[in-house]
C-alpha cells in the first residue's frame, strides 16, 4: 500500500508579489487590518493587546496580537492528508480538525520559507510569547511556509525547547496550507483579501 501526504498550496503572495511594498514596516495599515480583524466591531473576537514589538529592530517580521474568539476557529491542513497514489490505492485519511477558542494569543512570523532564528529573534520571541502570556490562554503560530517544511519544524523545536507548551493552555501552528483552507471556507474574508492575493499553485478547494 502507497500512501503519501497532500500538499494542496504555497505561498500566498500579496499582488502576485512575494515581497510586497511595506509589507514588513508595521505602517498604519497593519494596524488597521490587524483591528479589523479582531477589533470590537468583529463578534468573533476582541483584540486587547497588540504588541507591534518595542524592539521592532531586532525582530522586523515577528508579531503577536492577543484577544478572545468567541466563537470556536477550527481548521484543517490538507498538508497531513494521507491517501493512496497506486492503482489499487483508493483511500484517503483526513486530517483531524483543529481548534482555537477564548483568550488567544496569535503570534505571527511573516518571514518566506524561515530557516533559522538568530539570537535576537529567539529572544524576541520569548519575550513577545511570554509578554502576552495570560492564564489559561492559547497560543497559535502562523508562519509563512508549508506545514510539513523545515519553517514548521523550527518552530516545533523552538516552541518545546522554550518550555511554551507548559506556559499555554494549548498551542498550534498554521503554514500556509492551513491559512489557505481557513482563507477559502470564510467567504467573506475571502472576497475582502481577494483582490490581493495570487496563487503560487491552486488549491483543491478554490474555484474561479
């Protein structure tokens, strides 16, 4: 029996741009959409803390933003499908469903594909996720690679050597094939960020 995992996406790029204009400056427009998104005038969450990063300098693509969901966020990656590719191989496996709900702390790595982190990213890093750390709070990462990259495992890595797991309640992680699923199934996000996205390849689950 042959199986092998999905990958249904890559890099949402900005305008067909993989380096858009002031995507990294952190001007007003950040913060207008970041306030969009889970502003009081959204009822699905109310953003409270906003770390935009003092130290802005030592760690340019690194973000965290901390409010309440509540209503339950849940997601699937088609990177960790399973399903047969032989003649005879007709299955296919799910992947389990994942979920985020009340205090949430999202941290976000803008960086493309990231390899490493220097010394001064891995202690902004602890200090941002400790920084927003609240009891009983979750914590989700959403970096710019592939689920099942060298990106996600660094931050596997970097989230269990830090002791985070132990600091939250619950902790995810969301590449690019997890935001490209949350991003197709929300319609209404869909047709507000349309007009700036392109598609390095399409996804199974989008239509013209």
């Amino acid at each position: 029996m042959n199986r092998r995992y999905q990958r249904t996406a890559s890099t949402i790029t900005s305008g067909g741009n993989r380096n858009p204009t002031n995507a990294d400056d952190g001007g007003d427009q950040d913060r207008a959409r970041d306030d969009n998104l889970t502003g009081p005038a959204d009822h699905t969450g109310q953003a409270r803390v906003d770390h935009a990063f003092a130290q802005r300098n030592r760690a340019p693509d690194l973000k965290a933003i901390r409010g309440r969901l509540y209503e339950t966020l849940s997601w699937q990656s088609p990177a960790f499908a399973e399903y047969g590719y032989g003649p005879d191989d007709d299955f296919r496996i799910e992947p389990s469903y994942e979920t985020l709900h009340g205090e949430v702390v999202i941290f976000i790595d803008r960086a493309i594909g990231r390899k490493r982190l220097d010394d001064a990213e891995r202690t902004a890093t602890v200090e941002l996720i400790d920084r927003c750390r609240a009891p009983g709070a979750n914590l989700a990462v959403i970096f710019n690679g592939c689920d099942l990259s060298g990106t996600g495992g660094l931050w596997r890595s970097t989230l269990r050597d830090s002791g985070t797991h132990g600091s939250y309640a619950q902790v995810r992680q969301a590449g690019v094939e997890a935001i490209t699923f949350l991003l197709l199934v929300t319609t209404l996000v869909y047709l507000d960020f349309a007009p700036e996205i392109s598609w390095d390849h399409i996804n199974f689950l989008y239509t013209s």
